[in-house]
C-alpha cells in the first residue's frame, strides 16, 4: 500500500485513507484505533511516520480530543505506536507489516466508498444510476453471442465502433469507425489518455474544481497540475488561454457541459475559443463528455450552429497522434441543434472521452475515446496490454441500448432532473442556510456551507449514516472548503432520508477555526 504523506499540510490525506471508519458499532475511539491499526498494519503508516496531533485530527474528524487520544492510546498499548513529549505521536518501527512492493492506489473518498462493506449508509458521493433501465435486462435476455470469434477486439467491436461513430455524425461530426476506441468506462479512457501523453513533471491544465478522479490518474502520471478556476458560465477561458500560452501543458481536461462536480455550462462561443486556442498552440484537449447528454430540456437548451474554420495544428499535437497538416472540417450541425448534442469537436480537433454509465447503468462497463485515428491506434496498442479488449457481451448490448437509444435517454434524463427538483426542495425545506444554484443537466448539486468545512462535516456525515464529497477533493487550488457535492440519482425517498440525515448532522456540527487552503497532495493524495 502505498504510504500516505503526513506534513503539516497533509491531514486531509490520512482523512481520505481512513474512508468510513466511524460507520461502524461500537466506541468512536475503538472505530478509530482499527482503521488506523489497518493502515498501519498495511504500511500506508510507515514506521516512524509522524501523525497528527491530537487537536488537529479531532477537527479534521468532526470528534472530540477524547476520541483521538483514546484511539492513539489504545494502539499504543499494542506497540503499533509511540508517543513521546515534544516529539508528537509516531508510528512504532517494529510495527511495519512484511515489506511489499509499492504499489499506486487511490485515497479518494469517490472511489474508497465503494471498496467498503455494504452498511446503512447512503451514498451521496459517487454519482451513478441507482438501477439499470430495464432494456439492459431486455438486451441481455436477447443476446446472441458470435459462433467464429476469439473474442479479443483491442480497439472494440467493429459494430459498436460503429454505431459510436454514428451518434457524433448525427451530432453534425464526421466520424468514422477508425476514429473511435471502445474502453471498458471513460475512467479507462481516461487512464490511457494519460498514460500515452503525460510523462512525470508533464503540465496539465484542468479545471478548478473538476472530476476527482482525474485528479488521481494525474497524480499517479506525476503530472503538474495547472488549475485553472470555474465560475458561473464554466471555466475561465481567458485564464485558460494564458495558462496554454504560458506554460504549453502537454494536456488540458476540461468538462463543458454540466461540468463534474458544477454543474455550470460552458457557452458554445467560449467553448470554440477554447478548442481553437488550444488547436492553435498545439494542446491535446480531451472533453470529458460524460454527463453532456443529461440535459433536463434539450429544446430549451438551443446552440447557434457552430461555423469552425480549419487552422494549422503545430507539430506538438502531432506528436500526441493528431495530424498536423490542419485541423479536418468538423462538419456543421443544423441550426436548432439541442446544445447538448453539439460536441466542442464540432469546433476543432478534441479528444472526446464518453460513457454509457450515467445514462445506462454503472455496471455497464462501456465507454469510449473519440479521436484522430493515429492517436485511435496508438492508444489501441496500448490497450490491447492491459486487457486485449472490453468485454465482449458488454459491447454486444452496447450496440443493442444505441439503436434504439432515445427511449432510455428521455427515462434517464426525466428521472434525473425529478430528482434535482426534489433533493433542492429537500434542502431548502431542512438545511436553509445552505445554498446550491440550480443545474441545467447532469446529477450533481455543488453545495457552500455557510461556515465550517467540507471535509470535517463529511466526516460528522457519516456517522449520521450518509456519505457526502467534500469540495476540498475536486480542487487542485486548494479552494472549496466549504463546498460539498451531492448528486441526485437515488430515488425521492432515499433522497428524502439523506438529507433528513445531513440535516441532523449539520445541528451537531461545531466547526474550528476556518480552514487553511488546502494543498494539492492534501486533495489527491
């Protein structure tokens, strides 16, 4: 396990590692003292790791001092710690566990939720649909699997490539078969993006705050991030123009539409400066298109057609596998196209990552790299290393779901945006003081407390029984702390009852001091 850095500016990352350790019965302290033993135990506490003091994870944790001397009392009596007079509280160097190989891991509470045992606890963290729509069970009850194939298909199935291809055409996109990659979620097409363009002390802009798990594929890449702040109307396009012209990142993420975690959208005049700034000073740009189609009214969501111009690509972007000679035509939607249906490659060479999971169903592993077919093929390579290809019968429902497509999408997005309207009424009705502006699509609400901050309430949140991200995770300017993100895709009742649950929490929540800004290896460590 990988070991957990623990300066003074680091607590947040020993508090992400310790994910839901009060969700358990018993003793606050008792609950503390086994998670830590675990990691201790497991070496992410090396020994002779400085932790914490006393007052300071107390805060961090939402507990009293009591609870956290107890639990570094308790593990004292077994020898896994040492505490000494002016020296703090240290990890005892005989308590390290057999020595493994490093290994790079996630600390954030996105993901370390879901590894942990099913509880009562409601999960307001990791947005997904909370059941499949029933024409996945119709398509697998139907599938047919092919009788003369070995099953490998690196870049994906021809026919699901295909149908991929198809969606950015009637988006007003070319786009054929050899420029699309099937991956097994846009998580993976993500990893591989940054595996194949970032090497370590590579610069990568992304958005302030943006989707954590981005953040943590950068990390893992030894990247430098440059953030670059989101306001109302997305991300700052002028600043991220500066950004690109000053340092030349060898990648910039950016999610335009309904963005992870804002929900803002990013106006479609700013979105062609972006992408034709970004062609022009040689930028990879990847758009995480993940939650684009989750508009809640796509005709009151209406974009001018696009009018992109061809403009010479510089040998940097080649160099990432896009064509240097120019930027192809990207093809001219039609006007009145739903906003959400016009991709920023409409305005220029993008590197497109999409997804079935927030439409279809988190289970279904299936998602997608659009982009120049040399980098298609590169990345194909590079792919065909970890797993030779997604899993088939996933793909052959895929291709099922994108025929008739339109049906679930209308169910996914009614139901998502019933349940936007009901967890914002919930809020307003319990937790007044807080604020959220209303989205326009996706499944998330971004979430100010009035005081305190987001991680040691998240903390005091758990114990209530609901899991909530504090903004803290998604910004690598170490900016919103007092930020929460929420979605809401569970059912109105479930909503109903998690809220009822923060609502209680916030009653017991006592916060210090305000926080410090947090660093970036507090945020993603």
């Amino acid at each position: 396990m990988e070991p957990i850095s623990l300066s003074p500016h680091t607590i947040d990352a020993l508090v992400a590692r310790l994910g839901r350790w009060s969700a358990g019965r018993g003793p606050l302290y008792l609950l503390l003292a086994a998670r830590l033993r675990r990691l201790i135990d497991e070496g992410a506490l090396p020994p002779g790791a400085a932790l914490p003091p006393d007052r300071r994870l107390a805060a961090a944790l939402a507990v009293g001092r009591t609870t956290v001397v107890a639990a570094y009392d308790t593990l004292r009596q077994e020898g896994r710690l040492v505490r000494r007079q002016g020296s703090g509280t240290r990890v005892a160097r005989a308590a390290l566990a057999p020595e493994r190989p490093r290994v790079t891991e996630t600390s954030n509470p996105l993901f370390l939720h879901l590894l942990e045992s099913p509880d009562d606890v409601i999960l307001l963290s990791c947005a997904a649909p909370s059941q499949p729509p029933p024409e996945l069970a119709e398509a697998y009850n139907s599938l047919v699997l092919p009788s003369a194939d070995l099953g490998y298909h690196p870049a994906g199935l021809g026919a699901l490539r295909a149908a991929i291809a198809a969606r950015y055409e009637a988006r007003g996109v070319p786009t054929g078969p050899e420029r699309i990659l099937v991956t097994t979620g846009a998580q993976q097409g993500l990893s591989l993006l940054t595996r194949l363009l970032l090497a370590p002390g590579d610069g990568v802009l992304v958005e302030a705050p943006t989707y954590p798990g981005a953040l943590d594929l950068f990390r893992e890449a030894a990247a430098v991030p440059l953030p670059v702040a989101v306001g109302p109307d997305g991300v700052d396009v002028a600043e991220a123009v500066r950004v690109m012209e000053r340092h030349r990142p060898a990648l910039a993420y950016v999610v335009p539409r309904f963005q992870n975690p804002t929900g803002t959208v990013l106006p479609p005049l700013a979105t062609r400066r972006l992408v034709e700034a970004a062609n022009a000073l040689g930028v990879p740009l990847v758009d995480d298109e993940v939650l684009a189609d989750l508009a809640f009214d796509a005709d009151a969501t209406t974009a001018p057609t696009p009018t992109p111009a061809p403009t010479p690509t510089p040998t940097g972007v080649a160099a990432a596998g896009i064509p240097s000679a120019g930027i192809p035509s990207a093809g001219i939607p039609s006007a009145g196209v739903p906003s959400a249906g016009v991709p920023s490659a409409a305005y220029g060479e993008v590197i497109s990552v999409g997804s079935l999971s927030k439409v279809v169903w988190g289970g279904l592993r299936i998602g997608w790299v659009r982009g120049p077919a040399p980098l298609i093929a590169r990345l194909a390579r590079l792919k065909a290393l970890h797993d030779l290809g997604s899993d088939l019968p996933s793909q052959l429902v895929a291709i099922r779901l994108l025929d008739d497509f339109a049906p679930v999408l209308a169910a996914r997005t009614a139901a998502v945006r019933a349940g936007h309207d009901h967890l914002r009424a919930e809020l307003a009705r319990r937790l007044p003081s807080w604020s959220c502006a209303p989205t326009t699509g996706g499944q998330t609400l971004w979430v100010r407390l009035p005081h305190g901050d987001g991680v040691s309430f998240a903390q005091l949140a758990l114990r209530h029984g609901v899991a909530v991200l504090p903004g803290a995770t998604a910004d690598a300017l170490g900016g919103s702390l007092r930020h929460l993100r929420l979605h809401f895709l569970a059912p109105p009742e479930v909503l109903t009852e998690a809220v009822r649950r923060l609502a209680a929490a916030w009653a017991e929540y006592a916060p210090g001091p305000d926080p410090e800004r947090a660093s970036l290896h507090a945020i993603v460590v």
